[in-house]
C-alpha cells in the first residue's frame, strides 16, 4: 500500500508522539529510581535502603497539658540478641546473633522546655540508631534489642519497652551493605517508640501544682492595697514551670530563678509541672503601709517543700489598731482620790454610828 504525502507525515507525527510518550516515562522512572538510591524508605517497623545508615527512634512525653517540657535528653541502648528464626511477613528468616558495631545508638532524644503557651500533652522528640556493614563479614539477617536507657529525671517514668530488631546484610560487586532493618514489638512489626508518662496517668501522680494565695485582713487594712510578692521554684537545672495569675497565664518560672508578681486581697499564684522535693518560695518585698506579713498553710519562712498535689500556701497581711489607753492613765491619780474619800467617809459614819448606840 503506497501512501500519500499528507499520509505518511501524519504516521511520522504520530510516532514521533508515541516514542515521546515513552522516553518521559523512562525518565520519569530513571529518576524516580535515582532519587531512591540511599534514602530509607519504610512502613510501619520497616526501613529501606541502598544502602541504609540511619534509623529514627521515636520519643513521646505524655504530661497532664499543665506541664512543659522536660530539660534533658532521652538516650537508647543497643544490645547483641541471640540466633534465631524470624517471621519477616513472608517467610522465617534464619537470623544471626547480632555483632558488636553493626548497629548502635547514635543520637539521643533532646528535649528543652520552650516558654508562654507552650505547655502542652505531648513533646515529641526523635532520636537514631546507625548501621555500619563493615563489620559484618557476610550477607545474612543479624539480631539486636533496642531499650531506653533508665533516664531517673525527676517526675519521668521509663518506657521499659524492649524492641528486637533484625538488620539485613546483602552482597553486591562493592561489598556488603545493610538494605533492610526490621523492628518487631511481641512479635509482631512495630516502628520504635517509646512513651514516658511524665504527670499523664493520675494513679501515678508523678507532677504537681501549688497555689499561693494573698489574703490582706485587720482592722486598718485596705484590701485594694496591693503587694510585690517574690516566687522562687528550685528544682531541677534549666527546668520551667507554667505560671497563671488569677487564671492568666504569665511567662513560665525557670528552676533558680526568681519571678515578682503584684497581688491584692485573693490573688492566686498557680504553679504547674513541680516534683517531689521541688521548693516554693515566696517573699514579699517590704510594704510602706504597716501591715504585717505572715506565711502560712505550708510555708516555713516562706519556703514549701512540694510532696503532693494540690498544695496550696497562704501569704497574709495583717494591719490592725487598738484603742488609745493614755485618757485613763491620766485620770488614775483621781480615781483613787474619790476612792479614798469614799472610804473616810464610810469611816466617819461608821464610828458615828457606835457613839449614838
């Protein structure tokens, strides 16, 4: 069949369209492809890689929303696990004993407490473990466990979690290189995290708050007068604690240091995220106007040692006058005057009164 010259420019068009098509597509894979070589690419317990290096842990602090964030950092063990079968999804895998260095923690969980507004019921941090295929010696599944190294930060407790995790050692022309890593929680396939209740659970009662109350009495006091009140929290370094007066939220205290609040009659200082032997201070600056401070309800000489929630302290002033006394010291040499005459006239009528009889 012999085409025309209209024809045969058509199908030139079309081709030219299709070949197109497809090199984009090719490309489009080839690309695809290269940007994958290297990255960790993961579901849930699972992380891939060509090769992979880096493997992210997860670090959850749960807190009652009152409470910011801890001022420390979270870091993980890795140990040697024993020889093994296991079920990857597919089939059992034959798995090594791990060896010393092929995996290791490399980065802790940081976390630092930010400031106004930022209390919240979960801090997220991460942090990583790393492979190092050189020091396998052949291709093949290697076990090792991951825990959370015991932290003992104040108020914190240690997600006990223990995680098996299997790295994947395979050959190529340059070597050995680790392409898969596969954490597993009871059996099953988990992503490695771990949650520390930090004043969450209520059973735990791990974080506590204290109130500090101005109450302002007498019979002289004024309860507009207002009052500069010093509020020092020590507790652990670098630590901070959300602050409200009367409800609103003021810039978070910070462990050392030490914050002035004006109060009047019924203020309420709330203070949030304290521990166990956490101490409270509160001191009022000197007053011109002659009332007397007095701290009670807890505080000793201004100081509360925190031991449970709910505490609260009381911040009072007194400002009270008598009656004067002066007008009825004046008048006592005349009242004993009247008494004496009284007393010679009740004489003289006495004897009087036996003369006649």
């Amino acid at each position: 069949m012999i085409l025309t010259k209209k024809e045969r420019q058509f199908v030139m068009r079309a081709d030219k369209k299709k070949f197109s098509t497809r090199l984009m597509a090719a490309l489009m894979a080839g690309t695809l492809a290269a940007g994958m070589m290297g990255m960790s690419v993961s579901a849930a317990g699972v992380h891939s890689g060509n090769p992979i290096t880096t493997i992210p842990v997860t670090k959850n602090v749960l807190t009652d929303g009152n409470t910011m964030a801890p001022n420390t950092t979270f870091e993980f063990e890795v140990a040697v696990a024993d020889a093994g079968t296991f079920n990857d999804g597919n089939k059992d895998q034959v798995v090594y004993e791990g060896i010393a260095g092929g995996l290791t923690a490399e980065t802790g969980a940081a976390f630092t407490p930010g400031g106004k507004g930022s209390a919240a019921e979960t801090y997220t941090a991460e942090g990583s473990l790393k492979t190092d295929a050189a020091v396998f010696k052949r291709p093949g599944v290697y076990h090792y466990t991951v825990t959370e190294k015991a932290n003992n930060y104040e108020g914190v407790t240690t997600d006990t979690t223990s995680y098996d995790v299997y790295v994947y050692v395979y050959n190529r022309t340059d070597g050995l290189y680790v392409g898969n890593v596969v954490s597993a929680k009871n059996g099953g396939k988990a992503d490695l995290i771990f949650n520390n209740d930090y004043g969450q659970d209520e059973n735990k009662d791990t974080t506590h708050d204290v109130v500090i109350k101005k109450v302002i009495t007498g019979n002289q006091a004024v309860e507009s007068d207002t009052f500069q009140l010093v509020v020092t929290v020590t507790g652990t370094a670098g630590e901070k604690y959300k602050v409200t007066l009367d409800n609103a939220e003021q810039n978070p205290l910070t462990s050392g240091e030490k914050a002035t609040y004006t109060v009047t009659n019924n203020t309420e200082i709330h203070i949030y995220g304290l521990t166990e032997g956490d101490k409270v201070q509160a001191v009022e600056e000197a007053n011109t106007q002659g009332y007397q401070a007095t701290y009670t309800t807890g505080l000793s000489e201004g100081t509360l040692t925190i031991s449970r929630d709910g505490s609260e302290a009381t911040v009072t002033n007194t400002k009270n006058s008598t009656s004067p006394t002066g007008i009825i010291l004046n008048y006592g040499p005349y009242i004993l005057m009247i008494a004496l005459a009284g007393s010679m006239v009740a004489f003289f009528f006495f004897k009087r009164n036996r003369k006649e009889a």
